[in-house]
C-alpha cells in the first residue's frame, strides 16, 4: 500500500458557462444555475476529494479585447464564486470548497466577515484562493495598478487584517450561558486599529469566533513572492512545476523554506501539482490519442487559437495559420513569459499552425512525455510523486458530469486500492482533512 494523498479539484473556467465550445458536452446544462455544480461537488465528495477551488477572475480584460474573451466565453462571463459556495455546502457534508478571491476586489472588514460567516455555515469547510491579478484594478478605484510585487505586499496586508479581525474574540468572549443570561463578554473584544499602506479599518468583528479554526488558505503564485507568501501563510499550495524527481523536490524545499522563515513547519502546508489527465480506457487508445494530436485538424487548430487570443488578449483566429507569427502583434500588456510559453524554443521564423500544434500535442503517462493514459499509468505516476514526499494532486477541468466521469470513473478504484486515496473523511471541517495524514 502506498501513503495516502490529498485530492483536489480546480474547476479551471471558474463559475462560467461549463463545456461551451465542446460540442461533446452540449448537454443543456444551465451554467447560471446551482445544479451542475451540486451534482459535481457530491460526486467529488464521493471520490475522496478533500477540496475543489474555483478559478476567478472579476474583469473582463481591457476594453479593447473584451471580444476576444467573451466570444468564445474563454475568459468570461464568469460568476462571483463565493456565492456559488454556499449551494456546495448545502449538499456536501465534509468536501473543502475553495473559491478565489483578490484582494485588490475587497475590504479586509468586508471579506473578514463573509469569510467567517461562510466558515460557520459550512460546518469550518471554507478556503480562500487568494491571487494576485492586478489588470482588473479599474474596476475597484481609478488609481493605477499595482507591481507585481506590491501585489503580494497588499496581499499579505489585507490577509493579516482579516486574521487580526477574525482573532478579535479573545478566548472566554463568547459565554453564551443561559443560567445568567450572558451572551458575549464585551470586555473580551479587541479594537483592532489597523492603519496601513493599503487599508484602514477599526474592528472588533461582528461576527462569532471559529470552533475548528479560521479558513484554509490557499495560494497559485509560483513567482519567489508567490512561494514566499504561501510559506508565510497558506495551508495548501497549487503547484506547477515540471513533475520529475529534482524539480518536484526543489518546488517543495523552496516552500517549507519558505513556511519555517516563516515560523511555520513544513507539515503545516500541502502541496498539490496540478496535473490535467485523459485517463483512457486502455493503452493503445491512449496511443491512438497521442498520434493523432500530432496531426491536429483544423477544428482544434481553431479551438486552441480561440483559447489562446482569449488568454493572450490578442486575436489569433484572423491570422494566416503558415506565416511566421509576427510578435509585434502582442501590446505591452501581454506579459514576455506568456508569449514564451507559446513560442516556445522554435523561434520566430516558425509558422502559427507550428505554435498550436506544439500546443495541441499530446504525450503518454508511461514515458513521462504527457497526461493521456490508463488509470493504472496515472496512479504509477500518483505513487512515484508520493515517494518523492508529494503531498497531493490538483485534478483540473470543467464541472460537466462528462469530464467528472471520463477523469475519475475507472482513476477512483484503482488510487483507492493502491491507498492513495483517502476513503473516508473526517469531522471538523477542511483544516481536519486536510491534516489527517
Ligand atoms: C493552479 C493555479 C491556479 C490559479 N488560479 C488563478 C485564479 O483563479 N485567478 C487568478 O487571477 N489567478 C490565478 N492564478 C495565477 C496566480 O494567482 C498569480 O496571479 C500568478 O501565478 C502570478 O503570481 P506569481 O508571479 O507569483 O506566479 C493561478 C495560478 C495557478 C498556478
């Protein structure tokens, strides 16, 4: 038997239109509407899973490409997830959910409070995805944006707020004792006065103080302030990083660095690689899909290049597929890194159709070329990660039942076998699961 991991899954898109663009999921779901999201929380409950964040991004881009997001609904419409949270709650018992939150979108008081009133309803389930995005800062003041790395300083500004707040109920506060008729004990109350670079708020908060501690923190940055401010505070890391032996140690050593700078230990955080599997029924289907990304048609040339202008704010769709991608056409708003991702090591000179190809390109779980094979290759895979010390994987996708059941039907039996994947959970909330092993 191996050790156990923790599961989670990020529902990439966010609180959008679920599988649009697919023709294979047109199965009229509606996406404004709780259900589909309900039925894939229990079923990721069933599974095992300890969490599922929901991407989120509050803008729609800058004003000139906001076609090019909306069109094919790759970077939006998208709902405010903290809201989809509660319908989670309601039909789950003990799964984490994780919606995302920037600090740049609201006030340490505010987010303190709806946080904590989220933690009690939810039976202490609750955690926050906290990024750092700053290009949708015109729609919370008109003052610019912030650098990436004042990001991270406002950032952990407003996070140590809302913790001051939620700490603002010294222990004995709350008497709740019917003999005398006390409800709370106001002497107990901290003032909280915080006057900072980026915020200013008195407290105490109006709400009550958490019986299986404050909501978990989670955090994407990979940058050295990301990793950095994941060390300092979060409880789960959502980790990118080539996955073979020396990167995967060299990501966590920088992490648990990190956390005991910070007086924390390593053990107090997870973290989860995110990894994107097709688990196929068996190997030689996995080998057909392979081949045949190689060769991509036109249809997925397109589809890619619709995913890409939207990511890239830049429209790909119009341009000649086998001229030489001009670089020029990206503004100063598309970030060098990005356009390297795309460009990859074939240079200038090389077609578009060669970029989206490349991009298009799958590669199998058994040579360590990819993520397309059998459920056993994927849990060979899962176990390796494991002896590396991993402590969890990061499932991603859409929340249609057809991508839940395509990824986890035959994946769920065999991780559970092999004890990789928990099969019960226990009580007190996130944190708990999250700590169990
Ligand atoms: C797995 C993962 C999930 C992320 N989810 C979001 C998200 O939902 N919304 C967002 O604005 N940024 C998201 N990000 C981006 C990060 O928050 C952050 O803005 C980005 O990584 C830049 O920070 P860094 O320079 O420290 O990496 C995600 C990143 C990763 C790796």
């Amino acid at each position: 038997m191996s050790r156990p991991q923790h599961f989670g899954w990020f529902l990439a898109r966010g609180f959008g239109p679920q599988g649009w663009g697919y023709p294979s999921l047109d199965w009229d779901y509606d996406w404004t509407r709780p259900e589909i999201y309900q039925e894939a929380a229990r079923t990721l409950e069933q599974a095992g899973f300890d969490l599922v964040i929901i991407e989120d991004s509050p803008s729609l881009g800058s004003p000139e490409t906001i076609d090019l997001r909306v069109r094919h609904a790759f970077g939006g419409p998208k709902h405010d997830p903290l809201l989809l949270a509660p319908y989670l709650f309601q039909v789950t018992r003990y799964l984490g959910v994780v919606p995302t939150v920037n600090p740049a979108a609201s006030l340490p008081f505010t987010s303190a409070r709806q946080f904590s009133t989220l933690q009690h309803l939810s039976g202490h389930r609750l955690g926050l995805n906290v990024v750092t995005d700053t290009g949708s800062a015109r729609h919370f003041s008109d003052a610019p944006p912030l650098g990436h790395g004042a990001a991270y300083d406002r950032a952990t500004e407003w996070l140590d707020g809302i913790r001051s707040l939620w700490r603002s109920w010294d222990d004995g506060a709350l008497v709740a004792d019917r003999d005398t008729d006390v409800y709370a004990d106001g002497s107990k109350l901290r003032a909280v006065r915080h006057r900072g670079e980026h915020y200013a708020f008195d407290g105490p908060l109006n709400a009550l103080p958490f019986t299986d501690g404050e909501p978990a923190i989670i955090s994407p940055g990979g940058s050295g302030r990301g990793l950095g401010f994941a060390g300092a505070n979060s409880d789960v890391q959502l980790a990118l990083a080539p996955l073979h032996e020396a990167s995967v140690r060299a990501y966590r050593t920088k992490i648990h660095d990190a956390a005991i700078a910070a007086g924390r230990r390593p053990e107090d955080i997870k973290i989860l690689f995110a990894i994107q599997p097709v688990i196929t029924s068996s190997a030689e289907e996995a080998d057909r899909i392979v081949a045949a990304s190689a060769r991509p048609d036109e249809a997925a040339l397109v589809q890619i290049a619709r995913k890409q202008s939207s990511d890239l704010e830049t429209d790909l769709t119009s341009l000649d597929l086998d001229a030489p991608l001009d670089l020029s056409i990206f503004g100063d708003h598309v970030s060098r890194g990005s356009i390297q991702r795309l460009i990859g090591d074939r240079g200038e000179e090389a077609p578009l159709r060669a970029h989206l190809t490349a991009l298009v390109r799958a590669g199998r779980i058994n040579d360590r070329s990819g993520f397309v094979g059998t459920a056993e290759e994927f849990a060979d895979l899962i176990e390796e990660l494991g002896d590396w010390g991993n402590d969890g994987v990061l499932l991603w996708g859409d929340f249609h039942p057809v991508t839940l059941h395509r990824t986890l039907d035959e994946l769920v039996p065999v991780l559970r076998r092999r004890g990789i994947l928990r099969r019960d959970h226990v009580d007190g909330g996130l944190r708990a699961n999250l700590r169990a092993f």
